[in-house]
C-alpha cells in the first residue's frame, strides 16, 4: 500500500480522438503508463495533442482519479489483465478551473 500525501495535479498529453470524449464527459477512462505514482485524488490537467500535425491544440481539462486498476491493484475479474507498467485510471470531468 502506498504511503499517504497530498493530491498532485499531473499534466499530461491527450490524442484528439480520446481528448474529445473525455471533455464532452463521454469517456470515464484513462489506460497510462503508471509511470507518474498515480493515486485516487490526483487531478490530470490533460493537454489535447494532435498527433498527425504533432502539436498541442491549446484545449485542456482538468479530471480527478476516482480510482486505478493495475497489475499491482487489479480488478476482481481477473489479476493477469494488464501489462505490468501500465494502469487504468477512472476519471471524473472536473468543471473548467
């Protein structure tokens, strides 16, 4: 179990076609490289990356982890699901801040 500290905010790039979703409060989720201790509560300041024109495209939103699915947390179904290294963060849209 990981030690308690205060709630990071991590900016991150998002590829259009996952960016979008997310801002219009359509897609919950997140697969990421859990490379960035990631923990419920942390909010992610996502940056829209187009990656065809390979430049940001100045839209951003905030969401917060409501909870993570890793090979170190897994889910009920099943503890093999996931590649080691990697997470599933489940996300709530957080108002324009």
């Amino acid at each position: 179990m990981s030690t308690p500290r205060p709630p990071v905010e991590h900016q991150l790039q998002s590829w259009t076609r996952f960016f979008g979703p997310i801002a219009a409060g359509d897609r919950v989720h997140e697969l990421r490289r859990n490379d960035r201790d990631f923990r419920v509560g942390d909010i992610m300041c996502l940056l829209e990356w187009d990656p065809q024109l390979s430049e940001a495209t100045g839209r951003q939103v905030s969401v917060e982890i409501t909870s993570i699915t890793s090979d170190d947390v897994p889910c009920a179904v099943s503890d093999v699901g996931l590649t080691p290294g990697f997470c599933i963060l489940s996300v709530r849209l957080l108002p324009n801040r």
